[in-house]
C-alpha cells in the first residue's frame, strides 16, 4: 500500500542524470541531429519528445526502426556518444538546486545513487565535469541492466549496490518513464517534469512528490526537508509539494 500505511525513513536516494542533474537534452538532441542529418534525416524537436527519459540504446534502436538506418546499432550509438561527448565537453548546464540538493545528502551521511540511460562514458565525463562524481557511492548504467525505463531494472540494481531495499529508496526523476520505473520497483518518486506541459502525463501526479512547474520550482532545502523528516516517515499525500 503506498497511501495511509507507514513507510520507513528514506535510507537511500537515487539521481537520474540527464533533465535532474545536469540539462544534457539539448546536446543530445545535437548529437541525433547531426547523427541522423548523416542519412537524410532532419530530426526536429517534436520529433525528439518521446524520447526523452529513454536509454541511449533504445534511443537508437528505435530510430534504426523508425528511418530504415542501414548501420549497425553499436556503431551508431559510438558515433552518437562521440557527437554528445564533443558537445557537453564545450558546455554542460548543472542545476545549482539538484546539484544543491546531492551536496546536501552527501554532507549527512545519506548513501546516493547516480542510475542513468546513458552510456558508462558518457556518465564519467558529465560527472567529472560538473564536480559531482566524488558526491555518488554507486553509479548504474543502463547498459548494466537487461531493461531501460521504465522497466525497475535500473533502479532496482542502483538500490542493490547501495544495499538499500528498494522501499527504503527515493527517486529524483524528469521524464514519465523514469517515473514508471521508480514506482515499478516499489520506490518512492520525487517528479520533476524536464517538460511541464499542460496537461502533465497522468503518471507524474502517482509520484509522491510533484514539481509541477518542473526546475524552475525546485528548491534544494524544501525537498531535502521533506526526504529527511516528512516524506521520509510517508505521511504526505502523492503529488503534494512541499511549502517553504
């Protein structure tokens, strides 16, 4: 039951990447670009929309589906990886609150997981540059699992790695499906919609914390708070925000 039963205290927290920590889509929507530009195809931004939240392979596989792509798969995620990497290298955006947010449960003690769709590579270089890698105990690829989101693979082995069950872990995540995976592997779901649109896709209003208006209403303290003393013991409704 995830509503009136208790719930233990958050003992784990687990940080989607891209959208959460750092605003990598544009230079990924770049990188498919000039990718798919290589066979004809001009990859716009609606275009670009349903796959935000996806693992970079399923990414390719489906666009290999979707536009008849006559290279291989890994070799077309190589070449994706190696535009994304020549783009953040020049300039990634980190979000000072999430950034905030990861300093403050490093700081008291709290084990922290980074679980992403991105490759091994990719995952190392973002964090270098932003300075977060030494703030993460455990760092999960997609490639590590059978599934991406929003099947629970992911976040189930993040969990395992940081030996944590998976009801006393916290998921911070953007995309719709990273919320279907939190909620699938019996975790609790912070919601930040990289995208708020109006209306939202119904499952964000599942998470247990919604930011309905996405980053630009997060606010490091408040969350942080409400993962370590309310939200923590289970006693706020789904969807509830936090209030300063």
């Amino acid at each position: 039951m995830r509503h009136g039963a208790w719930e233990p205290a958050v003992r784990g927290v687990i940080f989607d990447l891209d959208g959460v920590l750092v605003d990598s889509e544009p230079n990924y929507f770049a990188a498919e670009r000039r990718l798919l530009a290589d066979h004809g195809v001009d990859f716009t931004v609606e275009m670009k929309r349903p796959y935000i939240g996806m693992s970079t392979r399923e990414v390719i596989v489906d666009l290999v589906r979707r536009f008849g792509l006559p290279e291989p798969v890994d070799v077309l995620i190589e070449r994706k990886n190696a535009h994304y990497l020549e783009l953040a290298s020049r300039a990634t955006t980190v979000y000072p609150q999430t950034s905030r947010l990861l300093t403050l449960l490093h700081e008291r003690g709290y084990p922290v997981a980074l679980a992403s769709g991105s490759s091994p590579e990719v995952i190392e270089v973002v964090l270098n540059a932003a300075g977060l890698r030494k703030l993460f105990n455990v760092v999960v690829s997609a490639d590590a699992v059978p599934r991406g989101k929003p099947a629970p693979d992911l976040f189930l082995a993040a969990a395992n790695q940081l030996g944590v069950p998976p009801e006393g872990c916290v998921v911070l995540e953007d995309s719709a499906p990273g919320v279907r995976a939190a909620l699938a592997a019996g975790m609790r779901c912070v919601a930040v919609p990289y995208l708020p649109d109006d209306p939202l896709d119904p499952v964000y209003r599942s998470a247990d914390l919604l930011i309905a208006d996405g980053m630009s209403g997060f606010r490091a303290e408040e969350v942080f708070d409400w993962l370590t003393t309310r939200g923590g013991q289970g006693d706020r409704p789904h969807g509830d925000r936090p209030q300063a």
